[in-house]
C-alpha cells in the first residue's frame, strides 16, 4: 500500500472541501462562534428570568387567613423579602386547575389551631403548602412562603431560648466547615465531556456525506476510481480526510469551549454571586491535551462509520438520513457522562463511545487514572481500525461504488444482489443488525412474561422457536437469500467436530474465572447471579435429564446458531469482513441473552462460535459446541453434590486440577481451530478465516 496515493487523496478531497467557503464556515468557524453566543446569552436570560420572578408579586391563597398567628403573618407580608398577595382561598375551587391555570400561585393550608400548637413545647405544628411544581413562579412562590416560614421558626426558637436563658449556639453545638478541593473545571466535566464528544460526531458529518454520497450524486466518483491507486488506498485517503476535518473540528471546539469558560464567571453576573464555583472555572492546558488525546481515536470510529454509512447512501439527502441511527446511538452512549454515580471501570472502558465520555469527564474532574485512560485509547483505537477496515473493505466493492441506483445497503426488505458474479447471495450487514435487534426487543419485552417459574420449559421452548429461529427463517425467505450460504448448510469437517467438543467443555469451566474477574472489575453481585441461574437449572432439571437436554442443549444450540453463526454473521462478514462479524455476532449473541454477570463469558463463547463456523465453513461445528458447553452445564448441576465430595467443586468453583484440565482442553481446540486448512465449501460467498 502506498502512504504517497493515500496523501494524494487527501489533499485532493481536502482541496475540495475547503474551496466550498460556506461549508467551512457553516462547519468549522459558525459552532466555535456559537458556544460563547449561545452560553452568554443563555447565562444572561437565565439571571434575568430569575430576577423577574423574585419580584413578581404571587398571589397566595390561605385558607384560615384570619386565624394565622401575627408573628407568621408579618414575615409573609415583608414586602422587603417577599412579594405574596396574600388572599383568603375561595369555597368550591378546584385547586389543582386554579394552580395549572396561573391564576394562584400557591395555597397555604393552616389549621386554625396554629397558634395553640406552636406554643407547646412538647409538639410540632404542621402548616400545608400546595404548588404546581410543573411552573416555575408556583415553586417560586413556595419557596417564598418556607423562607417566611423559616423565618418565623427562627423566632420561635429565639424566645424559647431566651424564656430559658440559653443562647442560639446551644443549639448548634458543632457545625462542618467543608473545603472541596476538586478541580474548577469539575463542576461542568458532566456537560462538557457530552458536547466534546457530540461535537466529535458532529464534525465528521458533512465531509463524510459530501465525500460519500455527495459524490456519488455529482457524478464523480467513476472519474476518482479511474486514478491509478488501490481502491484501499482511495478508501484511506477519504477517510484521512473526513479525519482531518472531523479533528480540526474537535480542536477548535475544545479550544473555544476552554475559553469560553474560564471567563465563565465575568460574564455569569448575579449567577456567580449564587454559585461561587461558577465564578472561576478553569482547566489546565496539561488536562486539555490530553482530553484531546482521548478524543482522537473516538473522532477516528465517527469519522470511518460516518462514511462507510454515507459511502451505502446514493444521493446527499439518503446519507443524511442513514445517518440518524449513529446519531441518535452517539447521543445515548456519550450520556452515560451525565449519570449519577458512574465510575469508568474496566468494562466501561470497553464500551465505544460511552468510556471516551466517561474519561473526559474524569479527567476534568481530576479523578482519571491512567490505566483507564490507556485502555479507553488503545479500545477506541481498535474499534476506529474494524471501522477503517469497513470503509476499505467497501470500496473493494462494486454494488455500493459504481452503481450508485442499485446501492441498497439499509433497504431492509429487498434481497441484495450478490457481492460479485456468481456468488451466493446472503443477507446484508443493516438487515442482519435489524433482525438481531428485532430479536433482542422481542425476548427483553416477551421472554419474562413466557418464562414464567412455573412454565419454565414450555416457555423456553416458545422463546427459542417463536422468538428466534422462526423469524429468522421466515426473514431468510422473505429476502430469498441462499440458504445454503447464508447459513452453512455443508458438513463439517473432522477436525472442528473434535475442536468443538474439546472448547465446549473446557471453556464452560473456564467461564466461570471469566465471570468472576468481570464481576471485580465491574463490582456487580456474582453470587447472587449465580444462585439464581442455579436455581434456574435446578428447576429445569426437576422436569428430567431428557427434557432439560431439549431446553438448554439442543434447541439453543439449533435456534441461536442458525441465527448468530447464520444469518447474523453471514450479513455481517459480507458488509463488513471476517473478524468484525465474529465480533459484532458475538456481543449481539451475548446481549440477547440479557444476563449482565455473564456478558464477558457468553460474548467469549460466541466468538470461539464464529471462529469456528467461519473457519470450517460450515454452522455444525458452532451447534456441537454450543450443545456441549450448555449440556456439560446441565451435567455439572445434576452431579454438584458429588463434585463437591470429591473436591472437583468447592462452593461452585472449579478446583486448580480441574481448571488446568479446561485450560489443556481449550488450548488443544484452539490449536486445532488454528491449524485447520479446510476449503472453503462450494456456495459460500467468502473464504474461510485463515491463519
């Protein structure tokens, strides 16, 4: 591959881009005027708002108006400090439409024993104050008649004291000075990591669909793929450049983001005076460096998906359009940054997206440590190249390139054509993502309720055949895709039946330390998931051995594989390559099993799956796996007592000697995988993975 073509599109594109002057203003220089503009004028309204309603004058209903104690009454009409009409409450009205309607502000219920009540000592009276929380002057309004309230306990109190001749600090015998030693930037990392992040999507948007779609639209795009390069090269160069504009983007925003609030305070008015953290907010230029290194790999996996999904589309207002469910999965993944409680663990690390928001917000707040941090680089960076590959892969392709008409990447009903003449047609990558996603929503809102205790294998039976395999094949048939294909309908050979058997069960052992150590990393309750998928078992199992086989062996085993390792996978790999469809196949698979504590241990499982219906070339090695890891689970709970006796077991956790054995076993199987060399079998569309 040349780096000297790949930088021969880029400045080609980048040429391009920048002599379209309203697209770089619109793109580049509009958003880094508006953060200020808009958080200026935002900062002002909000004061003056709030200023307008403390001195509107509210209008009070009391109900036993007469009756209130004059100490009370003089600090609701202290003109000074509040601005109550104070009125008496009207027989018959309904106070809920009056609060609604704004024509009372709020309703003071006291009873006309207020004043009896208030003298003795030994009780407390009980005032009632109802409001309408859903407008803003009625909580006003409340809040103005608690002060007074507040005030004249605070009379109350004094004479007591005095009648008995204490002082006020007899009643506040200790007080807590506190001192929060957090960053000043802290106070805002929660909103800044969303609109960083937000702003890092938002900056791929239009050179990805203008370098896409917009040139398929233009006619262009035949001429490009005339030039004497690669077509990986081409796909590199498009992206550097969709890269290049995405991260100016980024930078400029943080830049003018940083500016805009460390004079946060000079402009925030009577605002700062109310909250002193927002008086100085800074950060410094170290942690702003490295928000930005965080930053880079997650606008490279924006900037890659943005035109891989605009490369699918066939005219600008289609790419616009496919780029809605990116959107709108960016904007709830970056808003785990704003969720009370959350901690960047290991797992969240992981998770694209959500762990480069998380980080940021951390590292603002001053609380980031560095192992999180590298890892959220080096996981972000991983997904950016499978999304980079995704693009390359989709310029080696002819359908989405030259084409433009018949480029139906999203069109979810309509069977694709084939990939290149002669071979197979299967499912494509939005199609095989629909069906799995269709899949998981149907088991998360039907499962519980078919899964009842009590209908425990009648409902499982239904799950697995009404839920999963049923609408698989119907989708296949409606699509009229070929079946032996897209579900690798050939025999398997020797080798990866024995491979299957050997990390069927080695791996169901291995699991376990699997779950366990994503159960320390995440702090989530593994015993107490753990009991209850072995109570789960042991109800199945009272139904007897054969049965229980059925249920957790064998229809699973069929079900989910013809789905994951059939058409899943298969629409997958065809769209976006080998490795990133086991992957993908894999989380969906563990997902739909909607089961947190296992979601490390079952994503593994669906890999070793993949690998093996891939690498075989047929979905019989993935089914005998599955079948063996399920049903060596069902024989380990049948015989735990006896396990345990023999110490094979010590409170369901495997001993070191059998652990060694699962490990000798899933090391042999995985050699086997490795070692295979079978052909690939007549009427798959693709090679087998090959080592």
């Amino acid at each position: 591959m040349s780096a000297r073509a790949i930088l021969v599109v880029l400045r080609k594109e980048l040429l391009d881009i920048s002599r379209d002057r309203r697209a770089v203003f619109v793109m580049l220089v509009l958003p880094i005027l508006l953060y200020p503009l808009i958080i200026i004028g935002f900062t002002q309204l909000t004061v003056i708002q709030m200023r307008t309603m403390e001195q509107r004058t509210s209008v009070v209903w009391v109900r036993g108006l007469a009756s209130l104690p004059p100490g009370f009454l003089a600090h609701l009409k202290n003109g000074e400090k509040h601005r109550l009409s104070l009125e008496e409450e009207p027989p018959g009205k309904d106070e809920a439409a009056e609060l609604s309607s704004g024509n009372v502000r709020a309703i003071l219920v006291a009873p006309e024993s207020l004043s009896r009540d208030v003298a003795d000592v030994t009780t407390t009276a009980h005032v009632q104050v109802i409001y309408n929380g859903g407008v803003d002057a009625s909580s006003e309004a409340r809040r103005q008649i608690l002060g007074a309230l507040d005030e004249w306990r605070r009379d109350l109190v004094d004479a007591r004291l005095e009648a008995h001749g204490l002082a006020r600090p007899a009643l506040e015998p200790v007080s807590a000075q506190l001192r929060d030693v957090a960053p000043k930037g802290a106070i805002l990392g929660r909103m800044l990591a969303y609109i960083l992040v937000m702003a890092s999507l938002m900056g791929s948007f239009y050179p990805a669909i203008d370098l896409g779609a917009g040139e398929k639209e233009r006619g262009t795009l035949e001429t490009l793929l005339l030039a004497p390069v690669r077509r990986a090269e081409l796909a590199l160069g498009k992206f550097a450049a969709v890269f290049a504009i995405a991260l100016l983007n980024t930078v400029m925003n943080l830049a003018s983001l940083g500016l805009t609030f460390s004079h946060f305070g000079s402009f925030a008015g009577g605002a700062g005076a109310d909250v002193p953290e927002l008086a100085s907010v800074s950060v410094s230029l170290g942690v702003v460096l490295v928000v930005l290194a965080v930053l880079v790999p997650t606008v490279a996996i924006f900037a890659a998906l943005a035109l891989a999904i605009s490369t699918h589309a066939k005219s600008y207002k289609e790419g616009m359009s496919y780029m809605q469910p990116l959107v709108i999965t960016s904007v709830l993944l970056s808003l785990a940054s704003a969720l009370p409680g959350i901690e960047l663990s290991t797992g969240l690390c992981l998770v694209p997206v959500a762990g480069s928001a998380v980080l940021v917000r951390e590292l603002l707040g001053g609380t980031a440590h560095a192992g999180h941090a590298a890892l959220v680089v080096l996981s972000s960076a991983g997904y950016a190249a499978l999304a980079i590959n995704w693009v390359a892969r989709l310029y080696e392709t002819e359908e989405v390139l030259v084409r433009p008409a018949a480029a139906k990447g999203l069109d979810l009903l309509t069977r694709a054509s084939p990939t290149s003449p002669g071979a197979p047609i299967v499912p494509t990558l939005p199609q095989a993502l629909a069906l799995a996603v269709t899949v998981i929503v149907a088991f998360w809102f039907l499962g519980p309720k078919l899964q009842l205790p009590a209908h425990i294998v009648r409902g499982l039976v239904v799950t697995l055949v009404g839920l999963v395999a049923a609408p698989t094949l119907l989708y296949a048939k409606q699509l009229k895709v070929d079946l032996r294909a897209t579900f690798r309908l050939v025999p398997a050979p020797g080798w990866a039946l024995v491979a299957a058997v050997l990390l069927g069960i080695g791996g169901n052992v291995l699991a376990q330390d699997v779950e366990r150590l994503q159960a320390r990393f995440t702090g989530e309750r593994l015993a107490v998931e753990q009991a209850a998928y072995s109570k789960l078992l042991e109800g199945i199992l009272g139904e007897g051995l054969p049965v229980a086989l059925l249920v957790i062996a064998v229809l699973p085993a069929i079900c989910e594989e013809v789905l994951y390792r059939g058409f899943v996978l298969s629409g997958l790999r065809r769209d976006a390559g080998a490795v990133p469809a086991v992957l993908a196949s894999a989380f969906l698979f563990a997902v739909d099993h909607l089961d947190p504590a296992r979601l490390a241990s079952v994503t593994l499982l669906g890999v070793v799956l993949g690998a093996l219906a891939l690498r075989s070339g047929s979905i019989v090695p993935a089914m005998l796996c599955h079948f063996t890891n399920n049903a060596f689970a069902l024989i380990l709970a049948k015989g735990e007592a006896g396990l345990e006796a023999h110490h094979f077991f010590e409170g369901g956790v495997a001993s070191w000697p059998v652990r060694l054995v699962a490990l000798a076993l899933v090391a042999g199987g995985l050699a086997l995988l490795a070692r295979g060399r079978e052909a690939r079998p007549a009427g798959d569309g693709a090679a087998p993975i090959r080592s």
